[in-house]
C-alpha cells in the first residue's frame, strides 16, 4: 500500500473515531452526567457500547497500519472492543463510564491534534 492511501485509511478512521465520540456527547449533552441515569437507560448503554466498539476497531485499524500513531491509548481501545464484543455478559457500568468522562475527551483532543486542519474545516471542526 502507497503511503498516500495508507494516510487516507487512517484519517478515514480517525474520522470514525471522532464520529464515535460526537455522538456518544450528543447522547449526553445538557444533562447532568449521571451515573446512575447511564445504568438505567439501556438504550443510552447499548448506545455508548456501540460507539465504544466502534472507536476499538477503528483504532485497531489504525495500529495495523500505523504503530507510531500519537494516540495514548489505542492498545486499550481495542481491548476495551474486544471485551464488549466478546465479555457482553461480563461488563463493568462504571468501566464504560469512566471512559465516556475521564478517557473520551482525551482521545478526542488526540484526535482532532493528529487530522489535518483543512479536512476539519471541511466538516465545521
């Protein structure tokens, strides 16, 4: 694969990653972030599941094409994907959580540090 392709695949998945993080903000956005309300609103879970499985293979996509990325923690995103998809029965709420507060908005930062500015414009970023 030419280098050209391979950055275009990765800024693609970076995108979806940035998309993942979007909408688990939007799902969240002007309530008081809640623990609890995250427990007993399954669909908010399933839907922040979602985007976390998605944000894991993108990031794993992203690591077969590029070690060296400058994201943190790419390796536990992919781990976290695999435990979701794999360890359903076997998941920890406040796991999930602590990443949409504490880990999401770093990776996010992240993110948008590494996309070029011109291909943020294009998407008013």
């Amino acid at each position: 694969m030419e280098e050209h392709e391979k950055t275009e695949y990765i800024n693609k998945y970076l995108f979806d990653i940035l998309t993942a993080i979007n909408e688990i903000e939007s799902f969240i956005a002007g309530k008081p972030r809640l623990f609890k309300d995250f427990c007993e609103d399954l669909m908010l879970h399933r839907a922040i599941e979602r985007n976390i499985e998605i944000i894991g293979e993108a990031s794993n996509r992203i690591l077969k094409l590029d070690a060296s990325i400058p994201i943190a923690n790419a390796r536990q995103a992919v781990d976290t994907r695999n435990f979701v998809v794999h360890g359903y029965d076997k998941i920890d709420d406040s796991i999930l959580w602590s990443i949409v507060i504490n880990d999401l908005p770093i990776l996010k930062a992240e993110v948008l540090s590494i996309l070029p500015k011109e291909d943020l414009e294009l998407f008013g970023l």
